[in-house]
C-alpha cells in the first residue's frame, strides 16, 4: 500500500493512496464542514461547503472529492475559506423556509446545525424564495421540496442502494427539484415507501406521516382498548433517543414507558415472529414438497412487498402469502385476543411501533382490513415517533425500571427478537426447518453463513444430508442480484430473506436519526452492526431460543388457529399480493 | 422484447427505439429518441415519455429529468406556427426586447403561452447563431431576419392570411 | 509511391474535377451562399431564380454551385460569378429582384454590375493582383513595407496601380516558404504562380517578365500547394479580408461542402493518408504538441498534451475522440459555419485525432438548433465512408474509425466537457467533479479526448504543412489563428478569422469597419457570458488567451460583441448574467444560488432600487462564486459583472446614487412623453398601447398618464412621426 504524504494546517499527513482531503484532515482532527458528503454513497461534490485552499491552485477545491497527493500543502481554514463557507450556508437558508422551530427536524437538522456553526446571523443576499406543494399524499413518507437543499443524497440512495429510482433532479437551475417522474405525487409513484430518503436527509425535505396525534387521540378515549405491539428493532435503538449505549438493548424500559404512555395492554411483535416462523415454515414444506413456487421469498418486510408488487409482478407467486408479524398480531388482537377477553374488536384500536415507515402504508392496505371493515392495525409510529411521544409525556427514559409484556401476545423465543437483524428470518426459520425435517434437536444454533451485512449472502445449508440453497439480501440493489439469478435460473433457491432496508429492519427508514454532531450516517455498517449485536445478545441470553418451542404459540395454535397452514390460519396470517402500477423499470 | 403490448408511440418510434435496444449503450439515444418524439407529435406528452422508458427501460423518472433539463424539449403543445424571438447577445443589443413586446402585445400572450386559436405560440430561444442578421426570429422553420417591432403586425397578418387562403 | 498514398491518388485522380473547372471548360459558375445565415437571408431563392434563368436561356454551360458561409453576413445573400478568364466578382444583398439583372448584364453579357458588387474596389478590373507573405524580408528599405517597395518598383517602370493592385499580405499557408528573412514570396494572380527571390533586382527582372511582358518568369518561379489557394482566386481583393488569415475557415465559401470532390481538390484528406502512411502515431502527437496549437473551445488547454493523456494514462483498448459542437454562446456562431462550410475538414482532423490515441469511435455533439449543420455533417460522413475515409480499414491501412452524431437538446452546459459525456451517456447534462479529466475516465469511463469544433478544423493543415509553420503564426503563448464572430454594433457584422496577436482595434476598426452609424465606440464582449466586456483604452489589447485574461474578459470560444455609446452597461452585465443564471445546472449551489442573488441585485440598480452596499455584494458573492462553482460554467459566471463594475463603475453609481440610466436603456429609469409639437394626433399609440394609459382623441396631442405606464415602448417604437420621447 502505498502512502501520501501531505501537510494540512501546518501538520504532517500520510494516508493511505486514494483517500480524500477530507478523509485525510479528519485523521488530524481538521473537521471540514461538509453537508452533501455522505459517506456511504457516491460522492456529489455539490454543495462545495468542504472546500479547502491547495497551494497551488487558484480556486478552492472540494475536500470531499480531492484525493490527496503527495506533496499538497493544504489550508482548511482561512478568512476567506469561512466567509465563503458562510455566504454558502446562508444561500441555502436564503431560499428555505423560515420555519426551524415547528419543523420536525428542528435540533437535529444538518443545515441549522452549520448555519448556527459558521455563523449565519444575517442575511445578506435575501430574495425570492422557491415555492412548492407540500406532497402528502403518500401515507408514509411525506416531502416538503420547499426544504430541499438538492444535495442528492435522496436520488443517491434511492437508486445506488435501493435501485427504485423514483426520485431524480427535475427541471434545472433554481427551478431543479427532486421529484418522482412528471412531478407526480409520490402516492403516484414507484416509490416502495421505505423511508431511506427520510433517513440520509440533512434537512425535513423527507419525513414520514406523523400519527402520534392520532395515537394520543385513543389513548385518551376512554371507549377504546388500546394495545401497543413494538418490533424487535425498537428495542435495539429506542435508547439513541437519550443518547444512550449501543449495542444494548431496552426492552424493559420500552414496555414501562408505553404502560406510562397509558397503552392498555403492551405486546412483543417478536411474538407473532415466532407465528411467521410456523406459517413460513409450513408453506415452505409444503411447497419443497410440491415443487410449486420455488424459492420462496420472505415477506415480512413490507418496502420489499411494495417492490416486488412494483418491480417484478412475475415473482409474485414465490413471495410467501404469511402476513407479516406486525399484520398477524394486530389481526390475533381483533381476533383470539377479543375473544380471550370478551371485547368488541371494534372497541380495541392497534397502534403498532416500528422501525418502519412503509409499515404505515401496509396498515392502510384493503387485504389487511377485517371482513367488517375496519382495518387491523390502527396506528403505525416509528422509532423516532415513540420517542418523541415519550418525552413529550415528560417520561425520563433512562430512569425508568424494566418491566415485562403483557401475556399471551408478548412471549417470545429469541428467534423472534433476530427478526430485526438481516438474516434473522433465515437464520429462526432454519432452526425450526432443521427440527421439522430432521426430526431431532438442533445443537448449533448460530447461522453465522446467513448474517448478511455486507447485504447480500448465499449458503447452502446441509440440514443432515438435504441440502437447502439459501440466500439473504437486504438493500433492494442487492435482492436484485438474488431475483435476476432466480429469474435466469442461474441458481436454484430454496428460501430466499429479503429485506428492504440495508442492514435490515435495524436500519429501517424510522429508525433514530443519530444526533447531527455525531457524523454518524444512517448506512454505517458499524451502526448497523450494533444494533444487530443488541438483537443477538437478547437472543443468546434467552433459554427460549426456537419458535416452534414458543408456549404461547402452541397455545394459539391449539386453542385458536389449529395447526399451520389450517384454513383458519389461512384466514387471519395470510395475504395475498397484486401487480402494482405504475410499473418499476428495474 | 415489448412487441406485443400496444404503444401509443408511432411504429417507427417504437421501431427506432428497438434498434437502439440492439446496439451498445441503448439508454445513450434516450435524446435522439426524445428529439425524434418531438419531432412528430410537436411535443412530449407523458404518455409517451411513459412508454419511452418502459421500451428503453430506462426509469421514468430519469426520463422525465432528462425531458425537464433541456430546454429544446416542450412538454406542452404549442400553436401550429411556433413564433422564436432569439434573444441572443446579437439581438438583444440590436434591440429583440422590442420585438418581443410588439409580439406579445400583438398576439395578446406572454412568453410560453399559445393563443386561445392554437394558431401562435411565442417563446424566446437560445442564439440560433444568425447572429449578423439581428434581431432575427424564427417561425416554424422559417428565418425572419433584421425584424424591427413595426413589422410584427405584418409578420403575423401574412401568416394569417395564408392560412385563410 | 507507397500504398496509402498511391491509393488516395487514385480516389483523387477518379474524381471529375475539370468538369467544374472555369478556366479549362469554359463553364460559368454562379456560386450562391448556402448556409443557415444566407438561407435566413433568402439564398435559396435567389438560388431558385438563378435556375429558372439558366433554364430559360437553354444555355448548357452555366452551372450553379452551393457554398458555405464566406463570413459575410451582413452583406448576404452573396452571389459569386465565376466566368472563364476573368476575375471573380461577388454581389452582396443579392435578392430575388436583382437576380435577372446580374444574369442579363454579367452571366450571359460579359459586363458585370458594378453597382452591386460587394466591395467598391472591385469595381476596378485589375490585370494581376499580387500578395506577399509576411516575412521581415531583410532587403527592404526600414520605411517600406515589402508591398510598398514593390509598389515603389512598379511605379520605376512606369505601372499605373491602376493596373496592378498590390496587397500587404497575409498568412495564406504557402507552407515552408514562408520560412526566412532572406527571401520575399508572392503570388501573382491570376495566373496564380508564386515566386521566390532573394535580392530587389530579382523583384524588377519579375516585374518586366511577368507584368510587363505578361510571360512566366521560369527562374524564380517555385512550385508548392497553397493551404488557401483557391481563397484569393475566388475572392480577390476585398477588403474585409485583409488582415485575416483563413486556416479553418479556409474552405468555408469556396467549396461545396456536399461536394467531396471539391474538398479533396482543395487538399482533403491528404493529410489523413500522409499519417496512416506514416503509421507513427507519436509522431502526430508531437507534431500538434510543437505546432503549440491550444483548445479554441475556450480553455486553451494544450492540444497535444490532451491527445498524449488520452493515449497513455490508461491502457484500454475502447477510446473515444469527440467533437463539441454544442456551440452554446450567445452570439457565437463560429461552428455552424464550419460545420456548415466544410464539414469535412472536421471528420479528417478527427480521424487523425482518433489515429493518433488510439480510439476507433468518435462522437460530434452537436446542437439540435442547427439543422443545416447536422444535415452537412450527416452527408460527410456518409460520403467519407463511402470513399474509405472512415469506417473500416480506412484507406487500407488497418485502422478502423467511425462517427456518430449525437445531438444537443438546449442546455448551453453542455457544452463544459463532464456534462457532454453526461449528455452523450443519455443523462442530464450536469457536469461532475474533475479530476479524473476525461482524458483519463470519460464517456463510459473510457479515455476520451474532446476539442471543439475549430480545433479539429486546425489538424489537417498541422499535419500537411507541418508544426513550423503553424507555430510560426501567432504570438509566444498562442499559436495560429482564431475565428470570432463579430457582432453588434459593428458595420461588417459575420465571421472573422486572424493570426492570434492581432488587436482589437485591428479586428473592430480594420476588418469590421467601425462602429455601426459610426456612433462612438464603448466596449468589445470577448468570451460570451464567461468573458468580460473591454472598454475602450484597452482596444490595442492583443488577441491571445493571455492577454484577454488579463483584462478581465477571455477568448471563450470567439463571440465577439461590439457595444457603442447607446448600450449600457449595467444592462449588458444583466443580460450575461440572466443568461448564465437560466443555464445554470443546478448542481452545485454557489452557481445555482449565487447567480439567482447576483441577477436580483443587477435588477435592483436596474429599477433604481439598490444602495452602494449592493455594489460590495455582487463583488463578494460574484468572488466567491469564481472561485468555489464545480465548473467552469460557474466559475466564470460573474466575469461579465465584475469586469463591467472594474470598467464602468461611474455608470452602475449612477444608476444607484441618481436612478438614472445614462443610456436610457433601463425602462424603468426612463419615461416617455409626447412632444406636443410633433403629434399629429393620429392615436396609433393610443390603441397600442397595451395598458390603454394614451389619452387625446384624433387629430388632438396625446399625453401619457405617467403613473399608468409600464414603459414597454410600444407607443415610442410605433410613433410614425417622432413625436415620443424618451427622458
């Protein structure tokens, strides 16, 4: 490996060849500001903030986008160097809204952020400022193109990770805005609703559909049941909100806080995980049996449902028809749970908490509405919401004393919590396959060959001589990959995990947005991987570690839903799915 | 291939784009095939920059970003005679502004817009590089050269009575 | 003879040149301008007419031949006869109804019209005209000039000028001859010989020889081709010429350019076939690299190091060469006419190009406003490949090279080298982040090499008459000549081409004839909306890329504007800047931003709106827009403003302190009234005036409601009897 050796201030540099000025002055502790720079996508070099001197050179150069070279002598910070930085900013804010105190993003905002840094106290060059529609017509990620500073990093990630390619730059110079094709609604749109775009935005151009005032509404109803049921992906980032530990999770505290929230009754998503596992077990039996439909493609992600009904309609009859866990438990609370307690369905309202923006749209779906009419899950809040709720209620998350989910819809085995972890789904459904198939106990239970990070992971699996040709991929650029290989026939899959978002639910598109000052980017790899690390620790310390050892779900089945695949967990845990327009041009 | 779904876009459109399917880089010619759209309905209509991206699978809202940053392209009809009044250097100092006025005060429309008739459309446009000949404007395919504004009234009245005829 | 070349002269000798020859068939030929500026002038009715004469006068020895533009626009449509043994004469303004007469008196009368030639000394039928090339031709007398001594000789024996015009001479490409100090060269038309000679009685034996007793001097006669050979044959003396020197436009309205016959007589492709005959692709490199030929696309990056990247930083077998044809500069029109005029030179330059990197395919962008030049280009390209010049196995010699056209769509951004690739690829045309330069990673992320239009052009002439003698045109630092399109207020509006190191003055005054009405002279705009408008103590400013730069302005790709005392400045600086604020791609933010801020202050003075403060803004955010845009778009964005604040500041403070417009330019600092003396009260303005705030009934003096008045004009620009004026 080669080294370059440059001088930044004042200071002696040698990196690695290849890295960027901006790599380079960060390893002395030179912090050039920097707003369109994201780290995990490709680099844009547009909004010119990071621009530093280079001896040398007339004009200022992008720190982000200059690779270093041996012999530069580099200024990161001079008079003119903040004057410009600063009349950039103030550019930006010139043609933005006045509204930072109401905005959703207020303190947590990339452009506020540097505007307070760099010292934007005056406007200089004030004039007109763009005007555009509110877009809300989607019901879960809603864009506000008059907050938009056209970084890009939206475009960027919804074509180089999710390979949707709603959103592109439209018309040019002051006029340019990002939008979905014919400056359609998004409602209108290929767009799958994963919220990735809400999560790389600096500013609020991109937020999701805030329903907490829906949700405080049934609390406060005095005729409604109110049951809150929380994904295991929650637990993993609730605490970001209060600026605690990674790596760790918060169950407890998460179920306290919700009982103080004044939720009735306070259920595990994990547990209708474990239900996924039996159903999706069951099919996949029955088809490996028949032949029919193979592989067969997990469903439990519901930006991946919008892709596959966008995207590849002809795949459609390989997506397993299970609801996905958030469905099934809102549909058992309307349903075993009424009856378990003598209430009227009608009288108990579901507000279900995710890491998940598109799981706001599949709550609206007419296939997950009961025969009487009214839908299953009530309310959808993601991460972020519950913690704004939280301390608007004036709960101290961090003081809060751990307590335990309510019963019969909140025990689960440790499958369930991986569920939130790309690979999870794999790695609990080859636990139970390998028992049902082979008959006996399973000794090693970590399937380390499906954990898929790096976001796209094949294996085949010997399960005692069958062999099971798996494959993991979360990042919808890299289920591509998988579905091409499928459609060729290049390789035959069995079962087939896909996941939406990169790095799976723990870094769904309603996660926790790390603090600005951080410069932690949702996408980060570390990020993602400590998360995951809380799942599986859960995981580990539980002795309830199969779902098909679950004992609330061999309740269920016995005193409710019979057996796997009946006809009346046909009924109640599956769906089926249709060919969406306007198609997606992959 | 998308031969047997029915296309609004014309055969040899859809022929073209086909050809350019069989070459190297086929989402390349995605500005020829847009030029070539133009060309015959007299501007791009989302339908057909619908079915453009679909035949070159090329994602639609790339298409659409491409149609909105060239400014030769329209994504509105226009009038059957499309007026150009250049607003090049060379015109502009020879006095194209007045021109312009005379045109919009004559026709009742501002720049961008059609008359109620569908007859005249008036928009400015880039140096068509006639530059000696200043102010000129182009209507349709014909070059009008050194227009002074007294002359617009003229302009419009021949066209007028051509169509009549 | 080796094979390349021997089979180029066999494509040469199977072309039926003499057909159209004058002087050994006996044909006449009315050669009519065909390019976008003439047919906007009405050429090709002209054309029309000419054909419906010769038909009726069943002669069969009259041909009509279409040409490119002669760069003459102001004087268009130009109709050239060319009659056997006779100087050519060229009428300006040719319209329909002059057509017959120019047909009766010269075509078939022998008398040409004098009234309508195009310039008034070529009303006088010379015997010979004589040209020097410019040499420091060390016998000359230090007061004379190598013409005037000639002139001198003559008038010793006894030669009228009236007989004999003699011109100062120029670069007309008479290759290695041009070379010392030692010998003078000249041509002598129209027999058109060159001569050679080293002392002033060798001068006074040619004079008695030739002029006098009209045989060919044999001993100092020499034999070479001429790069413009056919240039004085077909032009003769016309003033507008003078002072110019025509290397790529050296073709342009001579040839036809549909015409590959005509271009291969005028030394077409030769240099192609020299090179593939050569077979050492180093060697051209080298060649362009010792010619100091720079980018006339704006840049003036040199060419020869651009081709030596592109061929050696990456080793990769697909490479691309690209010709940037989106000439996107307002008042800019130099390519068209190249394109239009001699297509073919543009395909042979980018073939030597593509020889020399290594690339097999090559792409001219250009753009969709130009029909005409597409056309011509889509025909050469067509007939090249039918003849072997591209294609596969070009000439036999192994190498396979072919064109596509791909064309613009209205975005002048385009025409900065990342958003053209971005353009070629299908994409929007924004540009990105360099380095890499495309020379390294460009379209598809191949090697791609890219020059404008007239560089390509300059590349034949590099190769046949070598590096010297293009590096010996020109000043230190920019060699050869360049092409501006002159325009404004200037009396020979059109296209110009002169050694680099000609001056302002020279171009403006000498060859563009003055200011317009021979109002008082302002500023020249060089480099389009990226350059900067001159003013008048800077009119000896030289013409090269380091001079234009020093002065605020740029060469750019060769628009050049003249302002006069009418124009103002603040305006102009507006009217650049709108321009670039409306191109502008949107990427990155100081242009996007900076130039939408920088236009609203401009609009501020302009409606007597702004404070002194505004002033210190537009410096501030036009400095920080130079120096942080992603592009060169951006970075030069502000040049027009911050060189019209450098030169005419008193004008914009005027503007700022007194709201006034010295000019009278900016309507909403002006108002217009009736003088009363003059208004007949005919109530055109009345009716025109679109918000109806005309008072005064027929035959009675109107009057303006003031405070109804947008000042659009109208009732000014209608007034029959100048009876409104403007304060």
């Amino acid at each position: 490996m080669k080294y370059i050796n440059a001088v930044i201030d004042g200071l002696s540099v040698s990196v690695e060849e290849g890295k960027t000025i901006m790599e380079a002055a960060d390893s002395i502790g030179s912090h050039v500001p920097r707003l369109c720079f994201h780290p995990f996508l490709s680099t844009e070099g547009a909004c010119r903030i990071c621009v530093v001197d280079v001896e040398g050179y007339n004009n200022h150069l992008p720190a982000c986008a200059t690779k270093l070279q041996d012999g530069m002598i580099i200024t990161t910070n001079s008079p003119s160097l903040r004057e410009t930085r600063r009349d950039l900013v103030e550019l930006l804010l010139d043609n933005h809204p006045k509204n930072c105190l109401t905005c959703e993003r207020d303190g947590n905002c990339e452009l506020q952020n540097l505007s307070y840094k760099l010292g934007v106290r005056e406007r200089l060059f004030e004039g007109w400022r763009k005007e555009f529609k509110f877009d809300d017509s989607n019901v879960s990620v809603l864009r506000d193109a008059e907050k938009c500073i056209l970084c890009k990093r939206c475009v960027r990630v919804c074509s180089e990770i999710q390979g949707v390619h709603n959103l592109s730059q439209m018309y040019r110079g002051v006029q340019t805005v990002v939008s979905p094709a014919f400056m359609a609604p998004m409602d209108e749109s290929v767009c799958i609703k994963c919220g990735q775009c809400i999560n790389v935005c600096p500013t609020a151009a991109f937020i999701e559909r805030d329903e907490t005032d829906k949700v405080w509404e049934a609390i406060n109803d005095p005729n409604k049941f109110v049951v809150v049921q929380t994904a295991p992906a929650i637990r993993s980032a609730i605490g970001e909100g209060w600026d605690m530990p990674y790596s760790t999770s918060w169950t407890g505290k998460t179920v306290t806080a919700l009982r103080r929230l004044g939720f009735d009754a306070v259920f595990d998503t994990d547990f209708t995980a474990d239900l996924t596992i039996m159903e999706e077990s069951h099919e996949l039996m029955e088809r490996l049996k028949s032949g029919e439909n193979l592989p067969m493609i997990t469903s439990c992600s519901p930006g991946w449902i919008n892709f596959v009904e966008h995207f590849y309609p002809e795949l459609l009859p390989n997506v397993s028809s299970c609801k996905s866990p958030m469905q099934m438990l809102s549909t058992l609370a309307k349903t075993y749970y009424a009856e378990k307690m003598h209430k009227d369905p009608k009288d108990i309202y579901v507000v279900a908490v995710m890491p998940c923006v598109a799981k706001k749209f599949e709550a609206t779906r007419p296939e997950h509405f009961s025969p009487n009419g009214y839908p299953y899950t009530d309310a959808v809040l993601t991460t972020r919401e519950l913690i704004w709720m939280i301390k608007a209620y004036g709960i101290d998350f961090v003081k809060l004393h751990e307590d335990e989910f309510d019963v019969p819809l909140g025990t689960s085995s440790g499958a369930g919590d991986i569920f939130g972890a790309t690979g999870g789904v794999m790695e609990a459904a080859l636990r139970t396959a390998y028992e049902k198939i082979t008959g006996e106990s399973i000794e090693n239970l970590t399937f380390t060959e499906v954990r898929a990070v790096e976001g796209l992971r094949e294996a085949t699996i010997d399960i005692k001589g069958t062999l099971v040709n798996v494959a993991v991929a979360n990042g919808l650029n890299n289920a591509k990959i998988i579905l091409e290989k499928v459609k060729s026939g290049e390789k035959q899959f069995h079962l087939i995990e896909i996941m939406a978002c990169p790095g799976g639910c723990v870094n769904g598109g309603g996660q926790p947005i790390p603090h600005v000052n951080k410069f932690i980017y949702p996408l980060d790899k570390d990020l993602v991987k400590k998360r995951q690390q809380a799942l599986y620790t859960i995981d580990e310390a539980k002795t309830l570690r199969k779902s098909h050892e679950n004992p609330a779900i061999l309740e269920l089945y016995k005193e409710f839903l019979e057996a796997p695949g009946s006809h009346i967990a046909h009924e109640l845990l599956h769906t089926t799915y249709s060919e969406k327009s306007p198609k997606g041009i992959k | 291939m998308c031969t047997n779904k029915k296309y609004t876009l014309s055969d040899e459109i859809v022929d073209y784009i086909n050809e350019c399917l069989s070459k190297e880089h086929p989402e390349s010619y995605l500005i020829a095939i847009l030029h070539k759209v133009q060309g015959i309905y007299g501007f791009l209509s989302e339908i057909h920059l619908d079915e453009v991206a679909h035949l070159l699978q090329v994602p639609t809202a790339n298409v659409y970003g491409v149609a909105t940053f060239y400014h030769y392209f329209r994504l509105k009809p226009r009038g059957q005679f499309a007026i150009s009044v250049c607003m090049g250097t060379a015109c502009f100092v020879k006095g194209a502004d007045s021109v312009l006025t005379s045109f919009k005060s004559e026709l009742g429309i501002d720049m961008g817009e059609t008359t109620s008739d569908g007859l005249f459309s008036l928009e400015g446009t880039r140096c068509i590089g006639v530059c000696a000949l200043a102010p000129v404007v182009t209507i349709n395919d014909r070059v009008y050269s050194n227009v002074v504004s007294q002359q617009v009234s003229q302009i419009l009245n021949e066209i007028k009575a051509a169509e009549r005829v | 003879m080796p094979e390349i070349l021997k089979k180029y002269g066999k494509i040469k000798e199977t072309l039926d040149y003499a057909s159209t020859d004058v002087k050994s068939t006996g044909i006449t030929v009315i050669q009519v301008g065909s390019a976008t500026c003439e047919n906007a002038a009405g050429a090709e009715a002209v054309k029309f007419e000419f054909q419906k004469l010769i038909n009726a006068s069943g002669r069969d020895n009259i041909v009509i031949k279409q040409t490119g533009c002669t760069g003459r626009c102001s004087q268009e449509p130009i109709v050239g006869v060319f009659a056997p043994d006779n100087f050519p004469v060229k009428y300006k303004q040719v319209t329909v109804d002059k057509v017959a007469e120019i047909f009766q008196s010269h075509v078939l009368g022998g008398t040409p019209v004098v009234s309508l030639m195009l310039d008034k000394n070529t009303n006088i039928i010379y015997d010979h005209i004589i040209t020097f090339c410019e040499t420091n031709y060390e016998k000359r007398p230090d007061h004379l000039e190598l013409s005037e001594l000639f002139q001198e000789r003559l008038a010793h024996h006894g030669i009228s000028n009236e007989r004999v015009r003699v011109l100062k001479g120029g670069n007309i490409g008479l290759s290695r001859f041009e070379d010392d100090d030692q010998h003078a060269v000249m041509i002598v038309f129209p027999e058109n010989v060159i001569y050679r000679y080293e002392t002033v009685e060798a001068m006074d034996e040619i004079i008695k020889e030739h002029i006098i007793d009209k045989t060919i001097n044999q001993k100092y006669l020499i034999h070479t081709e001429k790069l413009t050979e056919e240039y004085m044959k077909f032009y003769g003396d016309v003033s507008f010429f003078n002072k110019q020197s025509r290397i790529t436009l050296r073709n342009c309205g001579i040839i036809d350019p549909e015409n590959i016959t005509d271009y291969i007589h005028a030394q077409g492709f030769k240099a192609l076939a020299l090179i593939l005959e050569k077979n050492d692709p180093e060697w051209i490199i080298n060649e362009i690299l010792d010619s100091g030929l720079r980018g006339r696309g704006g840049g003036g990056f040199p060419v020869g190091a651009k081709w030596r990247n592109t061929r050696t930083l990456k080793q990769d077998p697909i490479k691309y060469v690209i010709c940037n044809a989106d000439e996107g500069d307002p008042g800019a029109f130099m390519d068209r006419s190249a394109l239009e005029g001699d297509p073919f030179s543009i395909i042979e330059g980018m073939t030597i190009g593509a020889f020399s990197m290594g690339a097999s395919k090559g792409y001219l962008y250009i753009r969709a406003e130009y029909p005409l030049a597409i056309a011509r280009i889509e025909n050469a390209i067509k007939i090249a490949r039918e003849y072997g010049f591209l294609g596969k196995d070009i000439l036999g010699s192994g190498f396979d090279f072919d064109l596509e056209i791909r064309l613009g769509a209205g975005a002048f951004v385009c025409g900065e080298e990342t958003a053209l690739i971005h353009s070629i690829e299908g994409l929007r045309g924004q540009p990105r982040i360099r380095p890499p330069y495309p020379s390294l990673s460009g379209l598809w992320g191949h090697p791609t090499c890219i020059n404008n239009v007239e560089t390509w052009a300059n590349i034949p002439p590099i190769i046949i008459y070598g590096a010297e003698w293009f590096n010996r045109i020109g000043t230190v630092g920019s060699k050869g000549t360049k092409v501006f399109a002159l325009a404004g207020k200037v009396k020979n509006t059109g296209l110009i081409e002169v050694p680099m190191g000609t001056t302002l003055r020279e171009v403006i005054f000498d060859i563009g004839g003055g200011v317009f009405g021979d109002n008082q002279f302002k500023a020249v705009q060089t480099g389009g909306p990226s350059g900067g408008c001159i003013p008048e103590h800077l009119i000896d400013t030289p013409i090269d890329y380091e001079s234009l730069k020093e002065v605020g302005s740029m060469m750019g790709s060769g628009g050049m504007i003249v302002l006069d005392h009418t124009d103002c400045m603040v305006q102009t600086a507006r009217y650049f800047l709108e321009f670039t604020q409306d191109e502008s791609c949107g990427k990155c933010l100081p242009c996007r931003e900076g130039t939408l801020r920088m236009l609203e202050i401009l609009e501020r003075i302009t409606t007597g709106q702004a404070v002194m403060a505004d002033l210190d803004k537009l410096y501030r955010l036009g400095n920080m827009i130079k120096k942080t845009s992603l592009c060169g778009l951006g970075q030069s964005a502000p040049n027009p403003v911050l060189s019209a604040i450098e030169n005419f500041r008193e004008e914009f403070e005027i503007h700022i302190k007194e709201h006034r417009c010295p000019t009278q330019k900016c309507s909403k600092l002006i108002s217009y009234h009736v003088i009363a003396d003059k208004c007949t009260g005919c109530t055109l303005c009345a009716r025109r005036c679109p918000v109806l705030c005309i008072t005064g009934g027929r035959k009675q003096v109107h009057e303006i409601i003031q405070s109804q008045c947008i000042k659009c004009g109208e009732c000014f620009n209608v007034c029959k009897f100048d009876a409104i004026q403007k304060i």
